[in-house]
C-alpha cells in the first residue's frame, strides 16, 4: 500500500529526472528506484511520526489522525500480526472508527508505543 501513496511520486520524479538529464536506460532505472526506496522511507516515517509525536511537533493534524481514518501503515499491520487476541480485537473496534475519541487514539497511541519501531525493520 505503502508503495502506491509518496512512493509512486519520488518514483516518477526520480525517473522524469533521469530521462530530463538525458540519463542511460540504467541510470533512469536506477533512479526510479532510488525514488521509490526514498518515498517508502519518507512515508514510513511520517506514519511514526503521526502515531509517536505530538501535535505540536508535527505541525498538523491531530496526532494519530491515522487511527481514526483506518489508515493501515506498516506500524499497524505490524501489530495486528505482533499483539495478544484481546488487543487485536480493541485496535479492530478503534482503527477506522471515525467518531474514536481522543482516548480511543490515544489507547492505540500507547499500544504501538509499547512496540519497538525497529522491530518494523527487522526480519521474523
């Protein structure tokens, strides 16, 4: 999913750079996937920073404004796979309720916190 959201524009503009430069077939490739692996990087991050900063901090929307419009960012699928039954069953009922309350978002706020984020990068 991931993928298809800022991955797809630094992909484009990595390749439109490259065939604008004039590059070789190889550098054109190469920097499409430059792009890509920039924008998967760009929009893991910012999914941690929207479950794991502060308002103020990010200069946005509410904090964890992911949880409520059932946004699934890695950080989510990760501990859909990573948590207990009952925990799974309280983030279904709040990831994707788009009337959750502030203490809703901040339940899973704290479950994912409890998580360690560079487990996110590293293999089962």
């Amino acid at each position: 999913m991931i993928e298809k959201k800022t991955g797809q524009l630094y992909w484009l503009a990595g390749k439109c750079g490259a065939l604008i430069g004039k590059g070789s077939q190889t550098q054109v490739e190469n920097m499409a996937l430059y792009g890509l692996s920039f924008g998967l990087m760009f929009q893991i991050k910012d999914d941690l920073l929207n479950i794991l900063s502060d308002q103020k901090m990010l200069g946005k929307q509410q904090r964890g404004s992911d949880i409520p419009n059932g946004k699934r960012t890695l950080m989510l699928v990760h501990a859909f796979s990573q948590v207990d039954a009952s925990t799974l069953k309280r983030l279904r009922q709040i990831v994707g309720k788009e009337t959750a309350s502030k203490e809703e978002i901040r339940e899973v706020s704290l479950s994912l916190r409890t998580m360690d984020p560079l487990l996110l990068l590293r293999p089962n």
